[in-house]
C-alpha cells in the first residue's frame, strides 16, 4: 500500500514528507495505523550520523495506533485493537526468556540494520528498498508494519498520543530506577539531565518512594516541571562544582544515579558525590562513539561502586508498558506533563523545538 513517511535521505539532512510503498505484514507481523509517534534523541542521533542506520530510511520508534490487519501467526492481537509499539526481540534466547528482551541475542540485527530478519526491507521507494524496521516498527509514518514482539495491547481509556513515548524513552527512565537499580522506599536517586528519559526516571523515583530525589539540569522550565512531578532537589551545573552541590543535599552520598547526559565530566564529578555501595545508571548516546566512563579504579573499590549499561529500562515491553500506563490512569504516572503534541508534518520544527529544550517530549500527530 502507498502510505506517507518522513524520509531521512542523508545524515544531517531534513526529513522529507513522501509517498512510500509499504509491504503487507507477513508471518507475525502486524499492520498498524499510526495516530501519533514520539520524537526520541535516538531518532536524532541517528539523524546526525551516530549510528550505522542504512539511509534513505525512516525513523521513529516510539508509534501508537489501531490495528488495521494482522499477519499469519499473530496471536493476542486484532484489528482495532490500540497499541503502542516498542523495539522487536526474538523471544527466543536465554535473554527474551529470562524477561529482559532489550538484552535480545539479535537486538541490534532487528532494530537497527535497517530490515526484517531475513534481510527484507518492508519500505520501498520507486522500487528500491529504505532503511526499514527500525526498532521493529519504522514509525515516522502514516502506517507501518511491526513484528508482533513490537506491538503491545493498550487500554482504550488511554490517549494514543499519551501512550506512544512509552515504547522507548519513557519506559527506558521509569525502568532504570524501578529495574536496573531496583531502588527501595526510602533510599535517595540522582538524575541527570531533565529531558523525557530523565524525568520519567524522576517519576519512577516516585513510584519507588525514593525519600530524596535529586535532579541536575540546566534548562530552569524543566527544573520547575521536576520539582512538579516530585523531585525534592533541582541543581543547576551552572551554580558551582557539581559533587560540591550533590553533597549540599546528600552529604551522605547518593544511593542511586542515573545519567542521560553521557558525558564524561558530569560523569566524573558523580562518581565523587556517590555513597559507599552506591550504583549508576548509564542511559546517555554518547555524540563521541570512542567517549569512556572516567572511573577511577581506587575510588570504585572503597565505595563499592557499581555502574550499569540500561537498554530500554531493561524491560519487557509486553508487562512494563501495560503496567505504567495503569500507574497513568490511576493518577501515579503523570506522562502527561511530559508531552506536546505537533502535527506530523512538522516534523523537523519538533527536532529542532526539542533539541533547543522548548519541548520535553515532542509527540508528531496525524489525526
């Protein structure tokens, strides 16, 4: 079927609105109409060249919308049912197995190379294959085709435009602090950077009842946006040494820290404000591929540090999805105040809204 994508010809380029052709699903596929789908720094990074995507592609990984048609093999799933979608995994190997399918043996083969499994592309132009499936989905656009693993059910009481940033960064920052570190009642949690990743992080500090939340951001509206979804504590880099203004609250040390800002001197001066057992959460693209963590060896033994790379909240989109969103409509989650939505068509205005910081979650709307 010919549907409407946003086409990513180049690295460093615009995404262009064309007319595509898109495949029927196959075997454990599914054909979803997408109402909305987020715009995640992963999308940008891409966008600028950080990872091996094949262009001219189509982006987008964070799709909400209705079933339209299922493929052979789809069980669980129907046309009209609302769906959010999230990254593809093989459901197969010890890691999918074990609940933790962002960890899937074929994670990168299925979500960023750009094609189907077998090595088939779903999107065409004039007949030549487009950088496809990313994350299993390809969702900057009108329609898309997701393996089955991708989509997962959501109740209807829920806006789809709400609903979408849950497939990757929002899932990604509640599932740091509730999964990777597991933090307990009572116990104090670090978060840097206050974009979508972040502040759902903070909310997930919440949901965990973590007695001290602290946030490190530079932008002063979503300073006041985390103290409104629960932090106790906003720092700015800007005011002094960073350890320096951690301790000014936790002279303890922290218990927990989760960075999204990938950068090595943020990185450095957290390492000196965390409490001895203390762990780390590393959730950040680095714009360097060669960036490393500066960890000095002598420190991390006498505080017994522990530090931890985090793929999709280390999550099972299946449960944790679901799960959120019932945090959501019971009044624990409020995703909503993370999101602005703009029409689908202004797509590289949104890019550039949230790269300045005017927006914490951009959510590209068709209907």
């Amino acid at each position: 079927m010919d549907i409407t994508a946003a086409v990513l010809d180049e690295a460093g380029g615009p995404f262009v609105l064309k007319q595509v052709e898109l495949a029927a699903p196959g075997p454990d596929e599914v054909l979803v109409e997408l109402h909305a789908t987020g715009l995640c720094h992963t999308d940008v990074a891409v966008q600028h060249g950080f990872t091996p995507f094949p262009l001219p592609g189509v982006l987008g990984h964070e799709g909400s919308g209705v079933v339209a048609a299922v493929g052979p093999g789809v069980a669980g799933l129907a046309e009209g049912d609302h769906v959010a979608l999230s990254f593809s995994s093989c459901g197969a190997c010890g890691n999918c197995r074990s609940g933790v399918p962002s960890y899937c043996d074929t994670f990168v083969a299925r979500n960023l190379l750009g094609a189907r499994a077998d090595g088939s592309r779903p999107l065409t132009l004039d007949g030549k294959g487009l950088g496809s499936n990313f994350f299993g989905q390809s969702s900057f656009a009108s329609h898309t085709v997701a393996h089955a693993r991708s989509v997962v059910k959501i109740p209807e009481q829920v806006p789809l435009a709400l609903a979408a940033p849950l497939g990757c960064g929002v899932q990604t920052g509640a599932g740091a602090v509730l999964k990777s570190l597991r933090a307990q009642a009572g116990s104090s949690v670090l978060v840097l950077g206050g974009g979508s990743v972040g502040l759902s992080a903070v909310m997930g500090a919440v949901l965990a009842g973590a007695e001290t939340i602290v946030v490190v951001e530079p932008v002063e509206s979503r300073r006041l946006v985390a103290k409104d979804l629960g932090a106790t504590h906003v720092l700015d880099p800007a005011d002094g040494k960073l350890a320096e203004q951690i301790r000014g609250v936790v002279p303890q040390g922290v218990r927990h820290a989760v960075d999204t800002t990938a950068k090595a001197a943020v990185l450095t001066e957290v390492v000196q404000a965390m409490a001895k057992r203390g762990s780390i959460a590393l959730l950040g693209i680095p714009s360097e591929p060669a960036a490393v963590f500066p960890l000095s060896l002598g420190l991390s033994q006498i505080l017994g540090l522990t530090v931890v790379g985090v793929v999709e909240g280390d999550s099972d989109p299946q449960t944790f999805v679901p799960w959120l969103l019932q945090q959501y409509l019971q009044g624990r989650f409020p995703i909503d105040r993370l999101v602005r939505t703009m029409p689908f068509a202004d797509i590289n205005e949104a890019v550039a809204a949230q790269v300045r910081g005017d927006v914490i979650k951009a959510v590209l709307t068709h209907r």
